[in-house]
C-alpha cells in the first residue's frame, strides 16, 4: 500500500463509475478524495473545503457546468488549485470543437491506474502561483 499523501483530490464526473473508479485508483496511491457528481457539485465543494483541495481531476463533458466551465470557475476563483481533465473523446476533438484548451493537462479514458497516477504526479507537481 502506497503510503499517504498530503494532497486531496476533488474527482467530478456525472459516471458514477468512472468517478469511483477514479477515486479508488487515486486513493490507492495514498491521497484524499473528495467526488463530486457534476461541476455545480464541484463548486459547491470547493467553496465548502477551498483551502484543502489541491487538484480537480474533472470530465470535460457533463451536463450542465461542463468540465471546461468549472476549470474557468477554478482558474478564476481558487488559482492555486490544479486541474487534470479527462475525456472519453479524443483530445484533438474536443479541443478543435473548443471544450478544451490545448495546453491543459488531459487524460485520455479509458486510464489505466499507471496512467492516472503518473498524470495527477505530474499535474501536482507544477508549482501554482502565490
């Protein structure tokens, strides 16, 4: 068992399965998750616990506050919290329909458990702003 973290993560998707599956995988590797089922979830998580959240692992397509709409709310109100998006589409598609920057970190699904980990190391590794 991976030793734990101090991070914790906020993992928002409207599948239920994936989202499970997320948070287990990530809890294995010793950080706190915190799911959310959509972004207004999310947000109302973050104004709940904004100072504990270190990343938001987020779907782009949701209904309602989609992926892309909660990592502009994040980015706006809580910089210092890091965002990792992921999709079952392909990037290239769901950056040239405008769902995604080019340059925001992504994760292709389906994941494996390397790849998530790797991804959200990577993603906490970058320093945020004061």
């Amino acid at each position: 068992m991976t030793p734990p973290t101090r991070e914790t993560l906020l993992v928002v998707d409207d599948e239920e399965m994936v989202r499970r599956l997320a948070a287990r995988i990530l809890l294995g590797e010793g950080y706190h998750v915190i799911e959310a089922a959509g972004g207004e979830e999310a947000v109302r998580t973050l104004q709940r616990a904004s100072s504990r959240i270190d990343a938001v692992l987020t779907d782009v397509a949701m209904p309602g506050l989609g992926g892309r709409q909660l990592g502009e709310t994040i980015f706006r109100c809580w910089p210092r919290v890091r965002l990792l998006f992921m999709s079952g589409f392909p990037a290239r598609r769901i950056v040239d329909k405008g769902d995604l920057d080019p340059t925001a970190p992504f994760l292709q699904k389906p994941f494996t458990r390397e790849q998530l980990a790797r991804k959200i190391k990577e993603v906490l590794a970058v320093p945020t702003e004061l």
